[in-house]
C-alpha cells in the first residue's frame, strides 16, 4: 500500500482536463480539484460512501502484469472507459486517472482517453511519457503490454 500523501501526486496529460496520477489517500481528497476520478488499481478500490455534488467515480480495478496479453473483455471495457472519459473532458469536467504508482493502468485508461479525443497511439504514448514523471525518473506506461495497446490504435 502507497505511504500517506499530504498532497495529490499527479501531472496533467491535457492541461486542466486529463491528469494522471497515483492512488490518492485519502481518496475523497482527489475529488477537490477534480470532477470525475478513476480508480484503476486492482488492489486499492475505494470504499467511497458518499461524494461530493456533481463528482463521479470510476471503479476500473485491473492488475498490470507485464507478461500477461490483456484480455478481449478487458481491451473493450478499457476503451469503452476512454470514450466515457473523453465524454466528460468534452462537457468540461476535470477527469483523473489513478493507480498504485500512476504509471501503467491509470496510463492505459489516460492513453484510451487520448485515443477517444482523436489523438493518435504514438502521440498518446508521448505526451504521457513526457508528461507523468515518476518519482524515481521512470517513464509512465512502463508496462510494454499496456503501452502497446495504446500504440497500435
């Protein structure tokens, strides 16, 4: 489980519309700055009772093995995500992405958005690459499975 943040650790993919972060704790505490919030890490789904008016969270649990194919079923509900996602930013909600790290799952679901607003897979993978920094210099979409699924669409 992720150390206690005293503040949200995320990086704006699409300034003031798509941010990409991780797992914030507490998790109420990402619905401050933003209108909708993804919650992608298999192992940290929040139990959120209630939210504040006119904020919307996305339950999108989801491991991030690097050696293992993603499913038919999950590709599907990964861009049907997306779609939902780039609905949202278009009617001006702020929308976050989040994972463990805020690198691979919250990078695929963040990756599918870009492909949703018309972006192309290799400009989607760049500008989350360039754009979510990790802690330790790493890369987001580090996982070769995820970011070649954005890649090839």
């Amino acid at each position: 489980m992720p150390k206690a943040r005293t503040q949200l650790d995320f990086h704006w993919i699409l300034p003031g519309k798509l941010a990409q972060g991780s797992y914030p704790d507490p998790p109420i505490a990402a619905f401050g700055p933003f209108d909708t919030v993804v919650f992608a890490a298999e192992e940290l789904q929040p139990r959120l009772v209630a939210l504040p008016k006119n904020k919307r969270a996305v339950l999108a649990p989801m491991d991030d093995d690097p050696y293992r194919p993603i499913p038919p079923a999950l590709q599907n509900r990964i861009l049907h995500i997306g779609d939902m996602l780039a609905k949202e930013i278009e009617s001006g909600r702020r929308v976050l992405t989040t994972c463990a790290m805020g690198a691979n799952r919250s990078g695929i679901l963040s990756g599918a958005t870009l492909l949703a607003l018309g972006y192309s897979g290799a400009d989607a993978v760049r500008l989350i690459r360039e754009r979510r920094k990790l802690d330790g210099g790493e890369k987001a979409l580090f996982n070769p499975v995820f970011r070649a699924f954005v890649a090839a669409r």
